[in-house]
C-alpha cells in the first residue's frame, strides 16, 4: 500500500511541476510577451550600439586630434614666432594685354584685351 502512495504522490507532483513548465511556456508564447521581449531586447541592443558609437567617436576624435599635432610639428606651424612678420610675397600674375587693334583684317573686330585675359587656367 505505501509503494502505491509513493508513486501515485510520484506522479501527481510530476504532474503538477509539468502543468506549471507548459503554462509558463505558454504565456511566454503569447503576442503580447513576445512583443515586450523584442521591445527589450532591443532596446538592449540600441543601448550597446550607443556605447560602442560614442566609443568609436572619441577614439576618432583623439586620434584626429594627434595627427594634426604630428602634421603642425611637420609643417613647423608649432615653432615659435620671432615676433617680425615675413616680407609680404609678391604674385606676378600672367596678363596678356594686347593693343586694342582691329586683328584679323578680314573680319574687322575690335579686340580689347585689356579686360580679357586669354590664360585658361586663370579661372580654375
């Protein structure tokens, strides 16, 4: 009589602890907790990327900050100042001024090329 106790006692708890899995299952199951756990996850998932950008951002933004120190010390623009200005350069631009006659006789034009230059680089 007791061994038929014990496993009837066996199997109702066995039942009991199986009914529990399955309803806990399935509520995990249901739309509204499957949409609160995307909801979670990815808002975890925004959080890390967040972490990681502004991690990424102050390495850039470090980094940056030490190769313009290595490019002013090789261009010299942290060697100190001797307090005189240097001579102001002067630019000697091409200009291709001409007399202001009639060119070509055939077609009589005037041709002022005192406002027109004729270097096609001078504009780019």
């Amino acid at each position: 009589m007791f061994r038929r106790t014990f496993w009837f006692g066996t199997g109702v708890a066995a039942g009991v602890w199986a009914t529990t899995k399955v309803n806990r299952k399935l509520r995990q199951l249901t739309p509204e907790s499957l949409a609160a756990t995307a909801a979670n996850k990815a808002l975890d998932a925004g959080t890390r990327l967040k972490e990681r950008a502004v991690g990424f951002a102050v390495d850039v933004r470090d980094n940056m900050a030490q190769r313009e120190a290595e490019l002013d010390d090789a261009l010299g623009l942290n060697a100190p100042v001797d307090g005189e200005l240097p001579a102001p350069r002067r630019y000697t631009a091409i200009e291709n001024r001409g007399t202001g006659k009639i060119e070509n006789r055939s077609n009589p034009t005037y041709v002022d090329r005192t406002t027109y230059s004729y270097n096609r680089n001078e504009d780019h």
